[in-house]
C-alpha cells in the first residue's frame, strides 16, 4: 500500500527533507505545503547579494521548479496548513481540503519578532525575512535615501553594509551596548563597530525605538531618550520567533520550539520536525537548543527523512554561521557564552582575525573573520573538546590545526 508523507513548510528544512526522502528510495505520494508562491529557497542572500542586486532570484533556489513535478512531488505553494487531526492522521488547509497522511513532517520554521510601537504600521517599514520583503525594500532603496535600521544583529547590518554601499545615508539603532552582541565577543564588536562607521554608517546603541511618525509613510524614528532620526525607509531586525501554534493547537508538546528527539521525531509516532521551528537535543554541548540556522535545517531534514524512511541516525553537530558583510565573512562555529575567556588571533587592522572562546581552557567557539582555515579547523577541534593553551592559541602564525 503505497504510503503518504506530507511536509508542511516548504523553506530549507522542508525542501531538503523531500529531497532526501526521494534520495533515499522513497517512492510514496509526497505532498509539501508552503505558504509563499515560491519553491524552496535559500534565505541568507535575501539580505546580501539578492538585496545589492548581484544575484538573480533563482539562484536561491534550492532545487529548478521543473524538479519537483519531475520527481512527483505534489507542491503546494499560497497554501497554509490550519489544522491538523493525529487521531485521523489528516491535516487541514487554507483552501477547505482534508488530506490524509501516514506521516507528518512540520518544518514550520520561524517569524519576525514585530515591534508594538505607535505608528508601526506606517508604509516603508519593513521586515526582512522572504523574497518578497526583499523586493520591496530594494525597490525603496535609492541613493541618497534615508535608512533607519532597527536592530545590530546579523540582519540589521548586513542590510546596513548594502544600504550604505547603494548610496544611502545609513542609521543603525540598535538596543544593546554594542552590535551582535548576542553572538560575538566585545573586540569582535568593536571591529565591526568601526567598520561599518569607516563605511558611513550611524551606529547608535542602547537606544530604545518608541515610535514611527510620518503621513501615510514613515516620516521619522523616535527613541526613549527623546531622539528622533528621519527615515524614508526603515527595515527592523529584532529577531524571530518560532512558529509552533500549529503544533501545539495538535497537543505536541512545545517549549521554546517544537519539542522532538535525536531522530527529530515528535511527542507523536507519526509525526517529525526539523529547522528552527525544533527544540532538540545536542549529546555534543550536553543540552537542548533551538537554533536558527541554514546548517541545523539541513541537517535536521536529512535526519528527519532518513527517520521517516527507517534509518535512524542521531543529530548532534556543533551549530555553525555566518555572515557576510562588505568584503568580510565572519563564521562563527559553537555557542560562546558569558565568562568564557576570549583568545584574539591575528590584528582586527588587517581585516582577518579569528576570536577563540576558551571555557575552563576548552575550545567551545570562534569568530572567524577572513580566517576560512581557522573555521574550518575549529569544527573539529570544538567537536572533540579540545583544551587549547591561550598564548599558543593567540599565535596566529601557528595553524590552529597543528595545535
């Protein structure tokens, strides 16, 4: 009898999942379910080379559309799934039809964080998270505009370094002490503190958005501290927040993320999650992450569908990013935390150094600025709790491999 998955999200997670479940000899009815008009698609360019124009729409694709109906997949694209009923293993979509299931994938990924603030709904404020939020900010985007940029993380300043790059005059307000700092130690910081200043951006922290004003569109920014900074366009990057409602309105159980195992099967026997919308186990760091990343989506799909076919392989990798941002790739391999010693290799004033984040004397992360080798020997060494020395590990002409 022939067998029905059906994956609902069609981002990474869900497209790499009906890849690996037609790699691995699946040949059942595939249905996958997405909620954007387009097939699965890589989001990082969103904010980088497609935003700057340098790289067509289609490349992001994860796979040519023609591929999905080659392989028999049932795509459903401007579709969302409303409910779901594990008793009669069916889900319920957005345009009235029960479809049956033998298993279930959700790969329902993430959302923006939205500000509740006065005048938040204003025309010109954006957020970045699909391709169509993309376009409409580049169309926006002309020389000499004025960019206020809500958020120092990842996304906030990648699209600052193509905003200032296109001709913009660029702001950048941004909560906290100092930009990423989430994610990277205060030299690392710094580095791109001044970076971004060399480059003409307006960098201002600790500031508290208020308000938007403006007629019809926005008009200016305001802060806590009684500040306004004008805007014709503004794009806020103040995180995600995982979409679980789905699951949990199906009684799964939910903490932070879709609660699954190391094979990234649910609280139900017949239903798997994989990407950043899980909470799953890592035996690596000894603990249960929820992680946003291209990485962990690929890799918890690939387990997912290999679970689904009767293979389990455990999940469990040290997590990985990047981001790009001018001429500088910054990759950051492991989870620092607070109070771990920070290791500077090479000089920031070449634009190529690598910070190494030693805990009790154990290598458990880096940020890699042009430093492709150090990131690559750092996935091994962090995987296998390595101990480094500090002034060894601070000498940069010795290769981190070696050490």
């Amino acid at each position: 009898m022939t067998q029905t998955i059906i994956v609902v999200g069609a981002g990474h997670a869900g497209g790499q999942a009906v890849a690996t479940l037609r790699q691995k000899g699946f040949d059942g009815r595939i249905i996958m379910i997405g909620d954007e008009p387009y097939v699965p698609y890589e989001r990082p360019p969103l904010s980088k080379a497609v935003l700057a124009g340098e790289m067509e729409l289609e490349r992001t694709f994860l796979k040519k559309a023609a591929w999905y109906p080659e392989k028999q997949i049932d795509f459903r694209p401007n579709t969302l799934v409303t409910s779901f009923d594990r008793r009669a293993k069916t889900v319920t979509t957005s345009h009235g039809e029960n479809l049956a299931y033998d298993k279930l994938l959700l790969a329902t990924g993430t959302r923006v964080r939205k500000l509740q603030a006065p005048g938040a709904k204003l025309e010109n404020i954006f957020y970045l998270r699909a391709i169509d939020d993309t376009l409409a900010i580049q169309k926006q985007m002309k020389p000499g505009a004025k960019v206020v940029i809500v958020g120092g993380g990842y996304i906030g300043l990648e699209v600052a370094a193509v905003a200032v790059k296109t001709g913009c005059e660029v702001t950048v307000l941004e909560g906290l002490e100092r930009v990423m700092s989430r994610v990277v130690a205060p030299e690392v910081s710094e580095f791109y503190d001044k970076v971004h200043t060399d480059a003409g951006v307006v960098i201002k922290t600790g500031m508290a958005v208020t308000g938007f004003e403006g007629h019809g569109k926005v008009e200016r920014v305001l802060c806590a501290d009684d500040s306004s900074y004008p805007a014709d366009l503004v794009v806020i990057g103040v995180g995600v927040l995982p979409n679980v409602e789905l699951a949990a309105e199906g009684d799964l159980a939910v903490d932070n993320g879709i609660v699954v195992d190391e094979y990234c099967q649910t609280s139900d026997d017949n239903i798997w999650a994989a990407g950043d919308c899980t909470n799953h186990p890592n035996s690596l760091l000894g603990r249960r992450l929820r992680l946003e990343s291209v990485q962990n989506a690929v890799d918890q799909a690939k387990t997912a569908a290999n679970a689904m076919c009767g293979e389990l392989k455990e999940y469990a990798e040290i997590p990985w990013f990047w981001s790009d941002q001018y001429d500088l790739k910054l990759q950051i391999v492991g989870l620092s935390e607070p109070g771990d010693e920070v290791v500077i290799r090479g000089n920031p004033a070449d634009r190529k150094f690598s910070a190494i984040y030693l805990r009790h004397g154990q290598f458990v992360a880096i940020n890699a600025i042009n430093m492709i080798k150090d990131f690559m020997a750092a996935k091994k060494l962090i995987a296998e709790g390595k101990h480094l020395d500090p002034v060894k590990a601070a000498e940069a002409e010795v290769a981190l491999k070696d050490m």
